[in-house]
C-alpha cells in the first residue's frame, strides 16, 4: 500500500512580518542559551590565573587499546577525556622535574 501525500496539510504562509522578526532575531543571532538542560556542557580548564582556552590533541591509538581503556573508564565511572588529562599533568610534572 502506498502512501500519497498530495492531500497532505500545509503549513500556513509566512507573513513578511514574521520573516523580519526571524531576520532580525532569529538564528545566529540568538541572546539567549537554549542548549537543552539534558546536554553536556564542555568544561573551561582553569588555571591559576583564570581560565585558559584550549587546544586539541588527536592520537592514533590501536583499536583493542582504545576499547580496552573505553571500558575501564566507564567500569570506573569516569570521563576519558579527564584521565587522560590527569595522566598528562602528572607526567609534565614529572618531566619538568627531570
């Protein structure tokens, strides 16, 4: 059985007043934060002096590895993201000491 949609209801026309207040306000130009409360925010890294922007850092790992330390993360309850920064900051610390 197929379906026709030539019946199907169609949305009203848009009034020229409408599409001003869009222009004006609409997206890209948004004053508030709408990011849904269910969304996780990114956190800001911060440092003595305040905070500090941040930059990307991209590895290769092997796939079993990747796998492997996925699931000891979430086993553990923790972020990747965050015990790789962990290790990170011990390891300068202990590279600065040398």
């Amino acid at each position: 059985m197929s379906k026709s949609f030539a019946n199907a209801p169609k949305p009203p026309a848009l009034s020229a007043d409408v599409i001003t207040r869009f222009e004006r306000g609409g997206s890209g130009q948004d004053t508030q934060n709408n990011i849904p409360s269910n969304v996780e925010k990114r956190e800001t890294t911060k440092v003595d002096k305040g905070e500090e922007k941040t930059r990307r850092l991209s590895i290769d790992l092997p796939a079993s590895l990747h796998r492997r330390f996925k699931t000891a993360c979430s086993r553990a309850d923790k972020k990747m993201v965050v015990e790789v920064m962990d290790f990170i900051q011990r390891r300068t610390e202990e590279l600065e000491q040398d």
